[in-house]
C-alpha cells in the first residue's frame, strides 16, 4: 500500500497522520523565544504504548498538549462515519496495527462482540495479541483460585502474576475474564 498523509482533525498545517499508522510533525514556522519567526523541519512523531496496548502520540499547539490514540487519529482521517459511531475496532484484534485497512468505526456493542468472538484465538495465544501480554486462562483460574484459597491479597496476587494491581481486581472480581470458570 503506498503511504499517504492527511491532516490530523484539529491539527491542519501542525500534524498530519497515514494510512499505515504514522504521525508526523509538518514543516512551519514557530516563534521562537525571541519574538521571532523560526523554520522549524516536521518530523516522525515518538509513538508510546498506553497500559492496555493502544499506540499513542502527544500532540501541541501553542501553549496546549494532548494525547490521542493513533488508530483514532487514523480512522478519522480515512474512514467515512456516516452512521457517527463512537469506537474504533482492530480487526484483526492487534492494538499495534494502526494500518487503515485493520481499522473501521464500530458501536460499543459491535467492538465488544468482535472481542468476544475473537476471544478463543485470544486467550490460546498469550491473552491477547498485544506484544507484552501475559494473561492466559490458565493464568486466570490460578490467580482466582489462589485468592479464594485466602492465601494471597489482591496486591500478593498482581505481583506473584506479574499483572497491574487494577487489571488484578478486575479479573478477581469477574469483571473481566468472565467466560473463564
């Protein structure tokens, strides 16, 4: 697919993203801590990861910073929305790949039943196909089982398992992993 950039909403003439998941910074002039106008080259923008997989950028103009996720950047960018839905869905269910092709618009029902049916392949893998996961149903029955032994604090357990104290309770709880008995 050949690469081709768009302006990023809200951003024109500061930002602009790809169909293959980049954002970059554009060439402009900025003033400088003299009161002057300087050039200043655009550039490939540093992509971090969030806590649950999503590749993110910060963005600024003048005086004000954000963050934004970059499969939103995309879709915005390239997919029309007529029926205005809110979310982003990976089909393929990899967080990384923030190509146009991977991504459509979805309602919040649509996103969780494309998760759920995707869960089988997910949970056999690594718990999901992001490339520092670690949770696994077995992993899942283990850290329930060791807190309902009442051996282990929801902290002992996130820890011992190597998850976040949050992501811990969650799965303690059932509110995730809720099809793992």
């Amino acid at each position: 697919m050949t690469e081709e950039w768009r302006p990023v909403n809200g951003y024109l003439g500061y930002y602009e993203v790809s169909n293959l998941g980049k954002v970059r910074s554009v060439d402009r002039y900025v003033n400088n801590h003299k009161a002057d106008k300087a050039f200043r080259v655009g550039q490939e923008m540093k992509q971090a990861t969030t806590e649950h997989g999503y590749k993110k950028v910060s963005l600024r103009m003048g005086d004000s910073k954000s963050s934004y996720r970059v499969h939103r950047l995309v879709a915005e960018a390239f997919i029309p929305n007529p029926y205005n839905k809110k979310q982003v869905n990976h089909k393929d269910s990899n967080r990384q790949n923030n190509s146009v092709e991977n991504l459509e618009w979805a309602t919040h029902k649509e996103n969780m039943k494309h998760a759920k049916d995707n869960s089988r392949f997910i949970n056999q893998s690594k718990g999901s196909n992001h490339h520092k996961a670690t949770i696994t149903e077995d992993t899942v029955r283990s850290m329930r089982k060791a807190y309902a032994e009442g051996n282990y604090t929801q902290k002992q357990i996130a820890e011992k398992f190597g998850v976040h104290l949050s992501k811990a309770k969650h799965i303690l709880a059932g509110r995730t992993w809720k099809h793992v008995a």
